[in-house]
C-alpha cells in the first residue's frame, strides 16, 4: 500500500489549496479516509475524515473552510482548503482507516 499526497504549497492567508492523495495497492472505495495535520512542533491531528457510504466529519478549527471527499475512479482522495489562515500551515498526511501506513505528506505553508 502506498498513499502520496500532494498539492501543498506557500499560500497567503485567505487563499485557497486543493490536496491530493492517490492510492495504490489498495482500493480506497470500501474504506474510511482521513486527513491529517502536523502543525511545526506539534502533535498530528485529524482535520477532516470521510466513511466509505460519503459521511463526512470536520475538525472544529475548520468546520466551513475545508471540504473532503473522493474520486473512486481516481482512487483517491482530496481535501480542499479555502479561507485558509497562518495556522492551517503544517503538513499534511492521508490515512487509510485500519492500515497502519502514513504516506510522505505535502507542505502546507500559509503567510499572513
């Protein structure tokens, strides 16, 4: 299994980033995914998580301002970022529900 995200990048605050995370060796279709964040110097937390039937559930800090959801046909995973502030920075990882596996993450950097 192999999870890759992308799509991070240096934004200012208010702007928008749309993340990637596409899949091998697994089919995300049946399974629960999540996005995480590690903020510099901090624990990795969930941010935003979908199930396999399309419910989603957000982190308070970014309830309105982040959307997920997926592309089955794709295999993968998206997570977009609007209204995104200095404390959105960090990077962020996907994660398979169940598959003990972190994939390389991609850099979210926003200035104010």
């Amino acid at each position: 299994v192999q999870l890759q995200a992308s799509g991070g990048g240096l934004v200012q605050a208010g702007g928008s980033l749309r993340l990637s995370c596409a899949a091998s060796g697994i089919s995300l279709r049946i399974n629960d995914l999540a996005w995480h964040r590690q903020a510099p110097g901090k624990q990795r937390d969930i941010v935003a998580h979908i199930n396999s039937v399309g419910s989603t559930y957000y982190a308070d800090p970014v309830k309105g301002r982040f959307t997920i959801f997926r592309d089955n046909a794709k295999n993968t995973v998206y997570l977009q970022m609007n209204s995104l502030r200095p404390e959105d920075t960090g990077v962020y990882f996907c994660k398979v529900q169940g598959v003990p596996i972190w994939g390389q993450g991609t850099l979210v950097t926003v200035s104010s």
